[in-house]
C-alpha cells in the first residue's frame, strides 16, 4: 500500500488506480492534486463523489461522439461514485454559445421535450441506469427568479466573460453578441452549485463553462469542483468531430448492421484512438493488441473486435455476431439473410424507375451515376446499361455494398 497521505487520508493503492481510470484518455483533469484528495477522502470515508455531466436536448438522438463522456461516467460510476445525468432543459433555451461565430437561436420548449424524453433512455444504454441520478436544471433556474439571477450576474465580471474564445473574436469581428449569450455559461456553472458537484465533465470545447462552475462554488462558499475534459471523437472521415451535420457519425439507434460496417470503416490509425475512449477494455489490454498488430497481425482483427464491442453495447451480443457474418455476406458478394421485401407493377420497368421506386436512389438521375459507377447489380450481375428494362418477376437489387432489397415486378 503506498503510506502517501493528502490531508490525513491515505493514498492507497485503489485510490491510485481511481486516479488512472480518471485520466485515462482525458484530454485535462483540473486539478489533479485536488481530485485525488477527492479521491483519498472519499475511499477512507466511504463517501461516493458526486460526479455531473450536462447534456442540452439540442438533437433527438446521440452519436457514439456523446458517449466518449459517458464512458468516463461509466468508468467512475463502476468505481462507486453517484453520476448524475442533467438534462439541460432551461438551458437549452439560451442557446450554447460555446464555438459559436454567430448568436445561436434557442429552442422552444416543445423541442426540447420532444428532445428530451429520449436522451436519457439512449444515455442509460452506456451509463447503469439503477445507479444514475438524473436532473432537470430547470429544477432550480426557474425558481432563481429575476432577483435571482441578477444576483447571479453580479458574481462574475464582463472583462472575465470577455476573455473567453468565441466571444471575443465575434466582439473583434464586430459580429453581434446578444446580452442573454453571457447568461449560458453563468447558468451551467450555478447547476454545479445546486448538485454540490465534485467533479464535471465536459469536451474540451466546455472548457470555460466547466471553470465557471469552480468559480461561482467558491463564492457560494462551496468546495469547487474539478473538471475534466474529454477530446472531441473525430468521425468517419478522420478529420473532422463527429457530426451529423458532417454526416459522418454513427448514431447509437442505427442498425446493428449498419453500425458495425461503420466502425469497420475507419482508418487504422483512428482505430486506436477510438479504443481508448469507445472502449471499456483495460489500458493493458488495448496496449497488448496493438503490439500485436505491430508485430504483424492485421489490423482488421482489432477493427472486427472493436466494432463487435461497439455494437454489442447498443445492441446485443448477438446482433453483433450477427452483423459480423452479414458484413461477410456482402464482402464476399452474398446477399444478406434479412433484406427488405419490395412489390412493384408497371413491368417492364426500366431500371432507373426502379431503383428510384425500390428506394434505392433518390432521383433517376442519381440512379444513372451509380450505375456509371458499376455500383448497381441485379442478382449479382453488375449493370452497366442504364437503358435496361425489366420483365415481370423477382430480382435480388443491390446497390453499393449495404443497400440490398428483394423486388417483385408485375
């Protein structure tokens, strides 16, 4: 046992390792020194840590993008510690100035419980729903009142404000800042007063929100919280953050199919990263695979791995195998067990029409460019004539390697 001491609690051995698991992928943990006399005290009174994470209801659904937090409340929440799950419900309706170039328009209620409603149902396929508190922040922002928050206001400064990224290169460029803008950050920080919060979580991009929690906790009289920071997923593409605006994201309510042909497509390097923070195997354990790796075995084993454990969160175990011996299937030319069932009349039907009909193009003219691109086949016949027709009957339709369907013509 290490005999180390921080403020007359002992730093054992399990708080070393509650430390590790913390760090583990983060991008910042501020200050360290301060989470692990959290930590110390917490073992040696057995006193869980209380541990928030604020999401707004911005978008009906999460992307595995989301979760790479939720992972680290997974981590900690195995660890012992109380996570509390705030659905950021009055703040939505400010509007996250956070990255933003220009004023964000703010949500209406009824989006936000539209919202809402399926977050936490989403989130609690990652966290133990049993073991999380979940909270509404318009708990206690509406009570604040106008008294209230103008009393809030007064406990931070406009310079201070003013310091922070976004807004001060919109207030350089001249671009407009709305007053209500400044309240966001102000409101996040005060739900870590009302939680008595030890420790937030946030992307790097919540770096000033999460601060502003540590400040208005001292002058609540409160001991701040710390703050740790997760880096922002890069998506498919490998470039940009994950995204559905990007559209290159996977979503945590796609397909086990889908979302295991996904993970299977991103590059080697990503991969890792990837592991480290989509993944709930040891550090050791990712370690050991990627000397593997290095040492000769192919790369896709780790991807196939990696995607199975992806999708068996969000799925099943058995989906995930599943989808694995369809992604087979299709690689080697064969045709999925489980494909949609389509009845169309009109033969003979030209091929375009049909595709378009089969909802398996867009448009006619979308049609013609995949099969310009001899991504197009029936009963696993590549077509490269786009002035086909078709008689009366049943066809197998693939198009590129996921789209399939079974199309009866009459």
């Amino acid at each position: 046992m290490n005999q180390a001491t921080v403020t007359n609690h002992p730093v054992t051995d399990r708080v070393l390792q509650a430390l590790a698991v913390t760090r583990r992928g983060c991008e910042e943990l501020i200050p360290e020194d301060e989470w692990l006399k959290k930590l110390a005290r917490s073992e040696a009174t057995g006193v869980p840590l209380r541990i928030k994470l604020g999401l707004d209801p911005t978008a009906p659904d999460i992307h595995i993008g989301h979760t790479v937090v939720l992972n680290k409340m997974r981590q900690l929440q195995d660890l012992g510690h109380q996570v509390i799950f705030l659905i950021g419900d009055f703040t939505s309706l400010i509007g996250d100035p956070s990255g933003r170039n220009a004023t964000r328009p703010p949500l209406t209620q009824e989006q936000i419980k539209l919202n809402a409603e399926t977050y936490y149902k989403q989130a609690s396929l990652v966290l133990d729903p049993e073991k999380t508190e979940i909270r509404y922040n318009s708990e206690w922002c509406l009570p604040l009142g106008s008294m209230g928050m103008i009393q809030l206001a007064a406990k931070y400064t406009v310079a201070r404000m003013m310091e922070r990224n976004d807004f001060h290169q919109r207030f350089t460029a001249g671009t407009p800042i709305s007053v209500h803008e400044f309240l966001y950050p102000l409101m996040q920080g005060y739900d870590s007063v009302a939680l008595k919060a030890d420790l937030e979580l946030g992307g790097t991009d919540q770096k000033f929100n999460l601060l502003m929690g540590r400040h208005l906790q001292a002058e609540y009289g409160q001991e701040p919280q710390c703050i740790l920071t997760m880096p922002l997923l890069e998506g498919l593409d490998g470039v940009d953050k994950m995204s559905k605006s990007k559209n290159n994201y996977i979503g945590i309510s796609e397909d086990a199919n889908t979302m295991f042909a996904k993970v299977l497509s991103v590059s080697d390097v990503l991969m890792w990263k990837w592991y480290t923070l989509l993944s709930f195997r040891s550090e050791a354990d990712i370690a050991a695979l990627k000397a593997e790796v290095e040492a000769g075995r192919n790369p896709k084993d780790a991807k196939v791995a990696l995607a199975k454990e992806i999708t068996a969160r969000f799925h099943s175990a058995a989906a995930a195998d599943a989808a694995e011996q369809d992604f087979i299937n299709r690689s080697k030319g064969g045709v999925p067990d489980d494909i949609p069932e389509v009845s169309l009349s009109g033969a003979p039907l030209g091929i375009g029409a049909l595709l378009k009909s089969a909802g398996l193009a867009p448009s006619g003219s979308e049609a013609n460019r995949l099969i310009d691109g001899g991504g197009v086949r029936i009963d696993s016949s590549v077509v490269s004539d786009k002035g086909l027709k078709l008689g009366a009957g049943t066809y197998v339709v693939q198009v590129g390697k996921r789209k399939f369907a079974r199309v009866t013509l009459s």
